[in-house]
C-alpha cells in the first residue's frame, strides 16, 4: 500500500492555502536539520507560490537561508479518534484525525530594506488595519531590525494531507464530528464537517 493512501492526500489549492493561512503557525526544517516554529505567510506567485517569513539573526538556522533547502510543515485541526464511534470496537483501533500541510523549497534571504515592509505586513495579517502597526513602534523597530532576517522560501512541492475519517461510513463520521463537538474540539469537528 502507498503511504500515506492515496484517499489521505489532497491536492486541492483551496484546501492547501486554507491550512497555511489559517494555521501559519508553521515548523521550518533547513537542510542542516535546525528547526524553528514561526508564523509563515503564503504569497500566489510564481510556480507554486512562495512563503515568507523572519528570524532572529542568532537563530542557528539561518545559517542555511542563503540557498538552501527546507521543509515548512503546517498543522492544521486534528483530534484524537476513539475505536468506540466505530461500528465493531472490537475489531477497531483508535487512530488520530489531522490535517496537515508540507511545503518544500529553496531559501533566499530577503534585502534589509525588506524587512520592515516584512514585518508591517505581518502586523496587519494579524492584527488588521486598525491594530498595531510597525508605525506605532518605529524607532524600537528600527533598532532590532539589525538583528532580523527576512527570507523567502520559493515553494518546489506541496504535500497536502486531510485524514478526517474519508474512508469510513457517514454514520461512523457523524458519531466522530458529534464526539469532538461534545468534547469541546470545534475546530477538528468543523474541519471534519467539510
């Protein structure tokens, strides 16, 4: 059997652009195996789109930006899938429900004058137009801006997973979806719904 089953894999680009940016909280993996957790922002240009993002100078994986390769993983809603919403538990096992997103590419460290426009960017994805803003900091901002790098990573490949139970009956579905809203998971169960 091919892993993960073909039934598990989605290549739909609003499903794949839908995780990374309702969930951009993303695991970077450089080619040196240094990882990071940071917010990404996914841009439609080129090939397969690009990501975005920064770190601190003194993280250790920038050492890898300048032309390197890496993996950004984004995890989408997930939940935990007891063997007794099944029709026969004794012949189930429980297994974990999960939507994820693997992007894979190559690192270009963006120019220094890129890096506040970087920053007011992601500001505003998060914070909104009436929020803060990198003008309401400037000369703090000015002062770590030595100390960030921003980056691009130009997307190579996209593997999109949504394991949510596709393969089992509607009923066994809605008994899962009606568990995970029972225990509070509304995230996990809205994306099952879908």
């Amino acid at each position: 059997m091919a892993y993960p089953p073909p039934y598990y894999t989605d290549a739909d680009p609003d499903f794949v652009q839908r995780i990374m940016a309702d969930h951009s909280f993303a695991l970077l993996v450089a080619d040196g195996l240094d990882a990071t957790h940071l917010p990404l922002l996914f841009k439609d240009e080129g090939t397969q789109g690009a990501l975005y993002g920064h770190l601190a100078r003194s993280n250790p994986i920038c050492d890898s930006l300048d032309g390197g390769t890496g993996l950004a993983v984004f995890s989408g809603p997930h939940g935990y899938v007891s063997a007794t919403l099944y029709d026969d538990p004794s012949a189930s096992v429980p297994t974990w429900n999960y939507t994820s997103v693997q992007v894979r590419g190559r690192f270009s460290i963006l120019p220094e004058s890129d890096v506040i426009p970087h920053l007011d960017e992601l500001s505003r994805v998060y914070e909104g137009d009436s929020g803060w803003a990198v003008s309401d900091a400037p000369d703090y901002v000015t002062r770590i801006r030595r100390g960030i790098i921003a980056f691009k990573m130009e997307i190579e490949t996209i593997r999109a997973f949504r394991k949510m139970s596709g393969n089992k009956s509607p009923a066994i579905q809605k008994r899962i979806i009606d568990a995970a809203r029972a225990g509070g998971e509304e995230a996990f169960a809205a994306e099952m719904a879908r």
